[in-house]
C-alpha cells in the first residue's frame, strides 16, 4: 500500500510539474526585431551560443537603410553558357512565388558576383507577397525602383548586369554558403544598416537569452559611463566584453 501511495504521488509530481514551451516562430521573430537587438549584439550572442561566425561579409549592404528579421529561403544560381539551350526549372522564381509571408529570400550567385539575381519586377513581386527582403550573394539592379517601392535588399554588388542567359538557377532550399556564412532554410536573418547575420533555428533560443543578459548589463553600464566618463570603470562591475 505504501508503495502504491508513492508512486502515486511520483504520477501527480510530474502531471503538475511546469512544461516550459518551447518559443514559437513568432515570439523568436518579435524578440529578435526589439530596437536594442542590434546585428552587432546579435554577432555576439551567435558567437558565444554556438562558437561560430554568424555575420555575413562586410561587402554585403543595404540598398537603402532598413531593418528585416525573417526566415531563410533559399536558392542558388550558377554560370551558364549561352549556347546551351536546355530548359532548366527556375527555382529562384519559385521561391519568389511560394514562400509565406515574411520569409527572407537568400540568393547565391556561384562565380557571379557582377550578376543581378534581382530587379524591379522580382522585388515588386517580393513587396506586394509581404516578403521581408533580400539578401543575394552577387549582385541586385534597379536599385531606385526598389526604393522606390521599399523592398529591402542586401547585396554584395550593385550592376546594371540582368542574369538572363547569363546564370540557371540549380537548387533550392538547400544549405547555401552566402556572404561566407552558411544559411540553412528556416534560420533567422537579421538585416540592418550595420549588415546581415545569420541566427542558426536550433540556437535562436539561447540566442535570445544572451541578448537579455546583454541588455540587462548595457542599460546598466550607461549610467555609469556616463557619470564617470569612463568605460573601464563600467567594465571593472559588469564584464560586457
């Protein structure tokens, strides 16, 4: 009888024990879009949770100044001849079309960085589908257009340069190298004036999590470094870096 009483009891133990849920695709989006996440606070927080570089190369820069935080999809493009007449599927143009509203298109150009994978009629179809932006490994054109009509992109080239005839796209939604970080589809992608980082899905969580650490310790050195004009003094209580 005792033996049936404890276990039991172990049984109400773990039904009442608090679950905690994992965030959801929104939460994660609207905690990463808070003013105080910088891409450069993010950097950090991607460095310290998973050892790896999380931003892209510094070439890669807006259009014009913006702020994006989406999910990753993604295709690549590569060189081919004009001779060659195949007809090859247009996955760049499939993602354009199918991905939900919100996502982040991620572009690679292989052995195309003076190539446009995009312009005014790809980032108008971008804006009225509520995408978020662009990030292209290569080259964007009709850049006034796009400001225009305040589609967000981030390139590593700007080219009156167009991609037809010129490249075929050869994959989609596949792991891509772009700006020399790898993204995969579904990671995060923070884009500001600073550039573009990559927050892996798997480690969004402690990701944020170090960013409220940053915070906290950054709204509480700024008084200090304000009263004692010094950041060595703020560094001696708080380690931020």
């Amino acid at each position: 009888m005792k033996r049936f009483v404890q276990l039991i009891s172990l049984v109400v133990c773990i039904s009442f024990s608090p679950v905690f849920a994992a965030m959801t695709e929104a939460e994660i989006i609207k905690a990463l879009s808070l003013p105080e996440n910088s891409t450069g606070n993010i950097a950090d927080a991607i460095e310290e949770a998973t050892g790896a570089r999380g931003w892209m190369s510094a070439d890669m820069k807006p259009i014009f100044d913006a702020r994006i935080v989406g999910r990753a999809v993604t295709a690549v493009l590569r060189p081919v001849l004009k001779s060659d007449t195949r007809k090859y599927p247009n996955y760049a143009l499939e993602i354009l079309d199918q991905a939900p509203e919100g996502s982040v298109l991620v572009y690679v150009m292989q052995d195309g960085l003076d190539i446009a994978a995009m312009g005014n009629l790809m980032g108008t179809t971008a804006k009225v589908r509520n995408l978020a932006g662009a990030v292209i490994d290569g080259a964007v054109r009709d850049v006034a257009e796009l400001k225009q009509i305040g589609f967000p992109v981030w390139s590593r080239r700007i080219t009156p340069a167009t991609s037809v005839g010129r490249m075929v796209s050869s994959e989609k939604q596949v792991p891509v190298k772009c700006g020399d970080v790898m993204v995969n589809p579904g990671d995060y992608i923070v884009g500001d004036t600073d550039g573009i980082v990559v927050v892996p899905a798997a480690a969004a969580e402690k990701v944020i999590a170090l960013l409220k650490q940053y915070d906290d310790k950054e709204s509480k050195m700024l008084p200090i470094i304000k009263k004692e004009k010094s950041m060595l003094k703020a560094l001696e209580i708080y380690n931020r870096y």
